[in-house]
C-alpha cells in the first residue's frame, strides 16, 4: 500500500510570513552551534561560523554531525574519573 503524498498548506507559509517563524531547538551540536527547526513551515537553520543563522543544508548536516562526534569525544576525554 502506497503512502499518501503530505502536501504542504499555504497557511503555515503565510502564517510564517505575517508573524514571523517560531523556532525551537532541535538538536545541540556544541554548546554555541544548535538546529533549529520552524514549527509551522519546518525552516531548518544552524548557526553559522559567525553565529548567524544560515539554511541548514546537507553540506552543514554533515559538518555538524562531525563537529557533534569530536565535541563528544573531547567531552569524554575531559571528564574527571572517580577513582
């Protein structure tokens, strides 16, 4: 069976356009680089080298994805053991 096809309304387009977007986190790359996602039109953005926010594209997909790994790992590095 077949998956209906989702068809994006014009209202979260024109809602978007008349107040503005509403962004959310979604995903915490490092402590100053975040996704964010629009919650009426789904905008994805991430913040840029400068801090801005810029298109997340799959090119930015890639490099958070491994700037997140080597955050992570440098975090786990500097963790201080208990014994």
């Amino acid at each position: 069976m077949e998956k209906p096809i989702k068809k994006k309304g014009v209202f979260p387009k024109m809602y978007c356009s008349l107040f503005g977007h509403n962004y959310e986190i979604t995903k915490q790359v490092t402590h100053h680089v975040k996704e964010y996602k629009c919650k009426h039109c789904n905008r994805e953005l991430t913040t840029y080298s400068n801090g801005n926010l810029i298109e997340l594209t799959p090119k930015f997909k890639e490099i958070n994805s491994i700037l997140n790994r080597i955050h992570s790992s440098k975090q786990a590095r500097q963790k201080p053991s208990l014994f």
